[in-house]
C-alpha cells in the first residue's frame, strides 16, 4: 500500500533551552485536509513546537517538512517562496495598531505578494465578509475594535491569500465562552469553506474538540495521546483522563516545567 505524503511533519524534532528538551524527539504530522488540534499543560512544549513549525524557532535536531520539503536549512527567500502558502492566527490578533483593518487584513498581499491596493483592499472586505465583519469596520482601527472583533480581523489576514495550511495559536485565549464559541465556528467554517490543512494550539478543550478532525496531546516534549477528537473523552491514558477531566476535577498537577 502506498502511504501517503504528510502534508506537514514534524520528525525527531529536538529543541533545548538551558539544556533542557522541551521538544524531546518530536514525531508529529499531518495529512492533506485534516485539521489537527495539539494540546497539552503549559510548558508542555505547545508553543515551542508552532514556533519551530513557522520558523521563529530553529530546532537543535530534527527535521520539519511541508510537503516533503525540509524548512530547517532553507535561505530566507525560499523560506518566504514556501510560506506565500501559509497563513497564520497569531494569539491576540497581533494586528498593527497604526493600519486599519483592512490595511492589516491585506498587508501581505500589499507587501509581499505586489498587489495593488485597490485590489487588495477588494479582497480584504471580502474576507472580512467571510468572517462577518462588515464593510464599515474595515476602516477603523484595532483599538476601536472588541477582543472578538479583533481576534475575527486577525482571521481575516489568516485566509485572505487562501493559504493551503493555516496554523492557529490559542485562537480562543481571552474571549468570553459566547465569542470563542463563535471564534470557533468561524474557523471550522474557513479551514472547510478554503479545505486547507489547519495546525492548531490550545489549552481549550472545547475549542479543540470543535475545530479539529484529531487531536494530540503532546506531555514533556513527546506525543502522549493522538486520536480523533470524539475519542478524547474515552482515551484510557492516565496523563490525558486527567487533562480532559480537569473542568470537573480541578487543577491537575501535570508536572509542567518552566520554559522561556
């Protein structure tokens, strides 16, 4: 049987701080479509692992690949060829406060990708429309905006250029249970509507159970527990029973470790 190419990997991916793994051998994919959802205690390596992935981090062994290509020793130009496909939702938005809206939603298309304005700020309006913002909030600025309202502008940006995969970074950090909800269902309705492969973050439970086909559970820098998302609540592990029982129980000691 011929095994498909991951459309993303992690493999044997390494990455220390102070001579400490927080990523300790991490083998980790995802296939064309499927949108895949990484949890885990903090200082479990969450963050570190998407940092890797986007670049912002370069392990100390391993290697990262999208489609088969490797993205550990690539030049800065071939590094900014191979991202034009990607697309980000960076935890809080991270929207430049001196641009409006649409500015914002449009700025790589404006700044990397050569289209003009006019053109851009088109599209921008559309993919705030995709994400139910009208066209009135494209010219304010963030700081006229709601923590949802700015955190559906950061999708915005995410899905403008119509990325073939998204990563989302604790999409629902901050907002009240209503507006995460709605967070949610907008990025399911994206990753779906543009059937882009989505690597997310989260410490969320309900989040990750609603925008994910899978979901890993990643404890001490390894993958714990990988399976589908339904299956979460039955996983027989002892380290995952307890995570995903945590609302009920209260906290639960995890043996996290301090990261930088």
């Amino acid at each position: 049987m011929t095994q498909t190419r991951p459309k993303f990997a992690w493999k044997g991916v390494i990455k220390r701080f102070e001579g400490r793994a927080v990523l300790d051998g991490l083998n980790l994919s995802v296939a064309q479509g499927r949108s895949l959802v990484i949890i885990g205690g903090s200082g479990q390596g969450k963050s570190v692992a998407i940092k890797t992935a986007l670049g912002l981090l370069r392990p100390d062994a391993g290697q990262i690949e999208l489609d088969g290509h490797s993205l550990v020793d690539l030049s800065q130009g071939q590094r900014r060829q191979l991202f034009s496909r990607v697309g980000v939702l960076f935890q809080g938005a991270a929207l430049f406060d001196s641009l409006t809206v649409w500015e914002n939603v449009a700025f790589r298309l404006i700044n990397a990708d050569g289209v003009p304005r006019k053109a851009a700020k088109d599209r921008a309006i559309e993919a705030l429309d995709q994400v139910r913002l009208g066209p009135d909030v494209a010219h304010r600025f963030p700081s006229e905006l709601s923590g949802g309202m700015q955190k559906r502008a950061g999708l915005a940006r995410a899905v403008v250029g119509q990325p073939e995969i998204l990563f989302f970074d604790e999409p629902t950090t901050g907002l009240d249970p209503i507006t995460a909800m709605a967070i949610n269902q907008l990025i399911s309705d994206q990753v779906r509507r543009l059937g882009s492969t989505a690597i997310s973050i989260t410490h969320d439970l309900v989040s990750a159970q609603m925008i994910g086909d899978e979901i890993a559970m990643l404890h001490e820098g390894r993958i714990r527990w990988r399976g589908l998302a339904r299956d979460l609540g039955q996983a027989e592990d002892p380290v995952v029973r307890r995570y995903a029982d945590a609302a009920r129980l209260g906290p639960v000691d995890l043996r996290s470790r301090e990261i930088v």
